[in-house]
C-alpha cells in the first residue's frame, strides 16, 4: 500500500493532541505521593451528587443505545436557556461539536480567523477539512483583537471562532466590543462563540453571546459540561444553532454520539443550582489566593474569567520541570513564554502555592 497516496495529504502538517501528563507518571518522577494535575482546567471536585446517582441507576440499562435524540436534556436545556429545540445540539463534548460544525461548513481553501493564542482544536479541524488557518494575535493584555480579526476576513473567509472566556489566557473581550465586531462582521462569516467556561464568569461587562442568538444571525455559542460540571469524562458538550446548521450537523453526527450516562448525569447537573453557585464561589475565592501569591512572588499573569490562569515565565521549561518536581503538573506550550496552572480545591490551593514558592527559592525568579 501507498500510505502516502491513501492519507489525504491534509492531514500531514497535523501533529495529535497533546493530553497534559498522567499523575501517575509524574509520581514516579517526582517522588511526591500527592500529584495534582492542574493542567487540563479540569474540576477538582467529582461530578454534582445527584448526577452520580442518576448515573449509577442507569448502569444497568447500558445494553441498550442512548437515545440518540437526547430529547429529555434537550428539552431541559432549551427550558432553562429559552432556546427552541431546532436550535438546540447536544454532542460528545463541545470538540466533538466544534469537529461537526467545520465539517459541515469548510471546503478546502476556505479560511477560518480565530484568535492566537486559543484553543488548539480551532487549528486542528481547520486543517483537518483542507481549510487555512488565520491567526490573528491577541493584544498585549491578552485579549481578542477583534478589529483585527474583522481586518482578517475577506470573501473566503467562512468561520470565524471568538473563545470567551479565552483558553489558554482566560481572558474576555468586552459587551461593547463584541457588539461593535457584530455589527461589521460580514453576514457569510459564521461566528462559534466557544464559551467553554462560561459558568466561571462574573464580569458585568462578560458579553454572554447566547444573548445575541435569535436562530438567524449566523452564530452558533457552544459550551461543555466538563467543566464547572465535572463531566469531562464522559464527554458531553451542547450548542444554540441556527436551524439550518443544526440540521446539517445532526446529519453527520454519529447516530449515538450522547452516550447514556452523559445524558442523564447533564440532566441531573443543570437541576442542581447552589452546588454550581457553590463551584463558581469557591473557584473565585482560590483564584485571588494564587493571584496573591503570585503578586508576592513578582509572577506577572493575566487576570483570568475561567478555573486557570495563564502567568508568564522567562525559563517556561526550567518552571515547568520544577513544578513536576513539586507534583504539580501545568501546562506548557512549548517555547512561549508563559505556562497554565488550573484552579483546584483550597488544599490544592495551599500545595499549588507552597510549590511556587519553593520553585522560586530553587530558580531565585519565575
Ligand atoms: C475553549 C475550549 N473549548 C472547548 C473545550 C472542549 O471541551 P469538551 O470537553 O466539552 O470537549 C475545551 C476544553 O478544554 C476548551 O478549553
């Protein structure tokens, strides 16, 4: 076989995603029993108490397929948002959503704008579909230059992704900035709102873009319970669509891609609201420790809307290693000059600082 004549020769430039290290690796490596892997923005805490006991009643029932239209959580979702059900998708984690919606819009050469840095699936689906990434650098604060990415959109542009709060900066962009950008972004650019952290947000000035959904403007906003949610193993993400998007996504979704657990346990989180009042509380709270911290160990970092904070580093790989050393696993991305520590419990809190500082009498700076 001609390997290379087979593989579509798109898919060469592509590298595989890079999941963060196991604990388990890094307990060897570092001799600590106590590992705390803060570099996935994961939550600390299992998922809500009643989605784990709807899951362990539903056990029993897995020999059978999901429902492959998730109607029960659908109808939940599109109550609690006031979203109609034809605009309304469920998916195996909001990648799987981001995945679907290039796949149903890109041809190759058609260019896709995001912001750099963000999340590293924009690059990956639009290379994926033989499209052309455009990356349009954040500003010095961190933060979407959305007039610069209205400058990058021309006639081939054909999806544009704002991430907000931004991974891995944890940055927003501002209500009237982002209602200025939506009154010139073109009307054949369809615009992903990937609001992934969505719930970590307190900011008055947060643009919540499901605000700006009527099901016609060309905007989907996406979000995932893996997060505040703690479901991020059983991958379930969802998305408000334009009809006629979410028809076409529907069509080439696998046909159970929800699995059973995922439903019920998604169902089950959303009736839950002080315990997700609880979460978004405590994340708040273990925020402003590592920000002191931080501010008394001469660590400059942006303040972040999410459960991570993006702080910079002149010697990335020195820290990053030292962290390890510590047993407290972050995320790295490659030379630049920054790394990402997640939010965790406060005694995940209390180690992450301790780590710091021993980092900084170790290396005498960040
Ligand atoms: C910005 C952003 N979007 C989407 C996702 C994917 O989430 P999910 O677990 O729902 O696939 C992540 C996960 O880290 C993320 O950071």
């Amino acid at each position: 076989m001609d390997w290379d004549a087979l593989i579509r020769s798109e898919l060469d430039p592509m590298v595989p995603y890079a999941p963060g290290l196991r604990a388990s690796e890094v307990r060897e490596r570092s001799g600590k029993d106590v590992i705390l892997k803060l570099s996935s923005n994961e939550h600390p805490c299992g998922p809500f108490p009643a989605a784990v006991r709807a899951m362990e009643a539903v056990l029993h029932r897995l020999n059978r397929y999901p429902d492959g239209s998730a109607h029960a959580l659908r109808e939940k979702l599109c109550a609690t948002l006031d979203l109609a059900e034809e605009n309304l998708v469920v998916s195996n984690g909001s990648n799987e959503l981001i995945r679907l919606i290039a796949q149903a819009v890109l041809r190759p050469d058609d260019e896709v704008v995001f912001a750099w840095p963000s999340f590293v699936v924009y690059p990956m689906v639009t290379q994926m579909f033989g499209a052309v990434a455009v990356k349009v650098p954040l500003t010095d604060d961190g933060v979407h230059d959305l007039d610069a990415m209205l400058a990058a959109c021309n006639d081939r542009t054909r999806l544009l992704f704002l991430c907000s709060p931004n991974n891995p900066t944890g940055t927003i962009y501002s209500r009237d900035a982002f209602e200025a950008f939506l009154a010139k972004v073109p009307e054949h650019v369809l615009v992903v709102v990937d609001e992934a952290y969505f719930e970590f947000v307190f900011d008055n000035d947060y643009p919540d873009a499901l605000e700006y959904f009527d099901g016609v403007r060309p905007i989907a906003v996406l979000r995932t319970f893996s997060k505040v949610y703690s479901l991020a193993g059983l991958r379930i993400g969802y998305g408000a669509l334009p009809a006629p998007l979410a028809q076409a996504v529907d069509k080439i979704r696998e046909p159970f891609n929800v699995n059973t657990p995922a439903q019920i346990a998604a169902y089950y989180s959303l009736l839950d609201e002080p315990e997700l009042e609880r979460r978004r509380l405590e994340n708040q709270e273990q925020k402003t420790y590592l920000y002191s911290c931080f501010d008394r160990l001469g660590v400059a970092y942006y303040r972040s809307h999410t459960n991570f904070v993006y702080f910079m580093t002149e010697k990335p790989v020195e820290v990053f290693e030292a962290l390890l050393e510590e047993g407290v696993i972050v995320r790295d991305f490659g030379t630049a000059p920054a790394l990402r520590v997640g939010i965790g419990t406060p005694e995940d809190t209390a180690i992450t600082i301790a780590a710091f500082e021993s980092v900084v009498a170790r290396l005498g700076s960040i």
